[in-house]
C-alpha cells in the first residue's frame, strides 16, 4: 500500500474532486452557503474513498487489525452523510433542527449498529484470522442506502417539481445513476468503492444546479428572462395559454418604506405565483414587477382558476397585483397571445384603480 497506488486506483476521482474545488472557486451565481455544503460534499469524498482503500489494504493481514472494522463501519456511514449532504445543496434556507433530526434518524440508528457489531454480530463482524462474516443485519446498510436514494428521488422531485420537465429530468437522472451504480455491483457481486460513481454524481448535479440557477431570477427563486425567452422558442408546441401579472404600488413601497421593504413584497409574491399558478403554469419574473406565467397544455379553466386561487392569497398579505391571460390561438403566435394578455392586465389595473385599491398616487 502507498500513496501512489491509491492516487493510481482514484485518480478520476481526485481529479473530478479537484476539479470541482475549481468550479467552486469561480461560480458566480452560487450562493456561499451552497459551496459551504459543497466543500463538506468533498471532504466526506476524500474520507470515504481513503477509508475504503485502507481497509481493502487489512484484509491482505493474516491477523484482524482493530483497524479493519473501525474502516468498515466507518465507509457505511459515510455514504449516507455523502447523500443527506448533496439534498442540503438545494435547499434555499436552513432546514430546522427537527427536520434534519428526523431525515438523520435512520442514521443515528445505523451508527451504534455498526460500531457494536464486534461484539453483538449484528450487522458484520469479524474473525480473528481476519475473515469477514455478515449477522442478522448484514443488508441493513444497503437498506440505509436504498432508503436515503428514496428520499433524495422525492426530495429532488418536489425541488424542481415547478420547473421544466428537463430540468426535473436531469435531477432524476442524476439520482438514479450511482444508485444504479450500486445495484449493479451488487448484482454481479462486485467489491468496489462508491466513491467514484458519487463523485461522478456530484460533479453533473453541481454543474447541472450551476446550469438551472444561472435560469433563476436569485430574489424570487422564479425563473428569470432568459429563461423566459427560451422557453417561448423550446416549448412553442405545447403552450396554450399565457398570464400576465404586475405588482401594484412597488415604486411607492421602494419610496417610501426601502428597497428592502420592496424585496420583500416581491419575494412573497414570487412565492405565491409560483405555489399557486396551477398545473402546467411555468411562472416568469421578468422586470422589476413583471411576470408572466405560461401555461403548458392547460384548458382556459384551469387558467381562471388559478388567478382566483392566486388572487385570494394575494389579499391574505398587504400586496397586489393586477391580471390578465389570454389563451393562444390554434393558428395564432404566442407573441399575440403575451400582447393581449398584458391588455387585459392593464385593463384590470385600471379597473383596479377606478374601484380605489389602487391609490393613483402610488403606481
């Protein structure tokens, strides 16, 4: 055993590994918390993989090492710390300490598991002559494994769950393939390290997050005017119908109460259209108080009562916004469609105003 064979034996990895630490060296548009979590992600890499490779080096020993079952158990556990580490790079706030508890649980369960084995045999364990049995437990860390590869498919489903279907398609892929990486090692029996297929994962997940969030308008987590245009060209075929929504009063509020006031409204407004504007609706920040929702595949119903349901939370907060939508006609452009629905939007505006919620003084 020498560092240079394990360099030799992982050196896409490490290079993979280091060329991320690159990456992360000149993102842009990475938040600092997300190459935090990131910089762990690698940490945990490069602990695994040298865990494994020393450990593939005790079982050359005629005798047991103690330092065979501490490597072991420690490989186990750091595959699902890798996984609960990357779900954390695509949550926008902290998660609470109850949350992480919870998703950590079978973790904190599977740790004493391990670490006892020795003695009570209960998941492996190991001779004195240096041979390795398995216990009762012994598929209890691929069920741990298995269980948090669940949880990350859900996880990254709900993430970009309102985003395009390519987008959720990516996220997919990118879960599925060290977890079928890891089947088909155990398929074919294969004694192999991980490490390199997580690496591999990471790498295209954190290039593909890199990707989707130079997409997002960073105030209000919607997708921003690139994206828009974009998706008009992408998605001609399939969108039916389009809205178009304007704040009301943010000159007033930026005036009057700052710009961080400001933010602030746009940032729950933000949040409303995007959890409200039904199924099929891709929702668009596209100027200061502009948006634009687009609906894929979506009949006209569906479209109004969305607005409804998007009005009503609209009047639980002390924000507005004035609405209009048009459907795009079977031999018509969606470009006539945006034209008419921005129409009616300044028409509800207006009636907005004729009806006093509007202030004339304050848009």
């Amino acid at each position: 055993m020498s560092f240079v064979n394990y360099v030799l034996e992982n050196f896409v990895m490490i290079f993979e590994l280091i060329g991320l630490l690159i990456v992360l060296g000149i993102s842009a548009h990475i938040s600092q918390r997300m190459k935090r979590i990131t910089y762990v992600i690698i940490f945990l890499m490069f602990m695994e993989s040298a865990a494994f490779y020393l450990e593939q080096w005790t079982q050359t020993f005629d005798r047991l090492s103690p330092l065979r079952p501490f490597l072991t158990y420690s490989v186990y556990t750091l595959y699902p710390l890798i996984m609960v580490s990357v779900m954390m790079i695509t949550v926008s706030r902290k998660w609470s300490i109850r949350k992480l508890l919870l998703i950590l649980l079978p973790e904190f369960i599977s740790i004493p598991l391990y670490f006892t084995s020795p003695w009570t045999h209960l998941v492996c364990w190991f001779t004195p002559d240096n041979l390795y049995l398995g216990g009762y437990l012994s598929k209890w860390p691929y069920f741990v494994f298995g269980f948090y590869g669940v949880i990350f498919l859900i996880h990254n489903l709900i993430v970009f769950s309102k985003y395009s279907r390519k987008d959720r398609f990516m996220a997919i892929f990118v879960t599925l393939y060290p977890v079928l990486g890891v089947v088909y090692y155990l398929i074919f029996n294969t004694n192999k390290d991980y490490s390199a297929l997580f690496t591999s994962a990471v790498l295209l997940y954190y290039i593909f997050l890199y990707i989707h969030m130079a997409k997002i308008d960073p105030l209000t987590s919607l997708m921003n005017r690139q994206s828009y245009y974009q998706d008009i060209q992408m998605g001609a075929k399939t969108i039916t119908g389009v809205a178009s929504v304007d704040m009301n009063e943010l000159k007033y509020i930026n005036d009057n109460m700052g710009h961080q006031a400001g933010d602030e409204a746009l940032q729950t407004i933000g949040s409303i259209l995007l959890n409200h504007s039904g199924h099929g609706g891709n929702v668009y920040r596209t100027g200061g108080d502009e948006f634009i929702i687009l609906y894929h595949n979506v009949k006209e119903t569906e479209i109004t009562d969305a607005i409804a349901d998007m009005r009503q939370k609209l009047s639980e907060t002390p924000y507005s916004c004035a609405f209009g939508y048009s459907m795009v006609k079977k031999d018509g452009a969606i470009s006539e469609a945006i034209v008419e629905a921005d129409g009616k939007m300044y028409k509800d505006k207006a009636e907005m105003k004729a009806r006093g919620e509007i202030p004339h003084n304050r848009d």
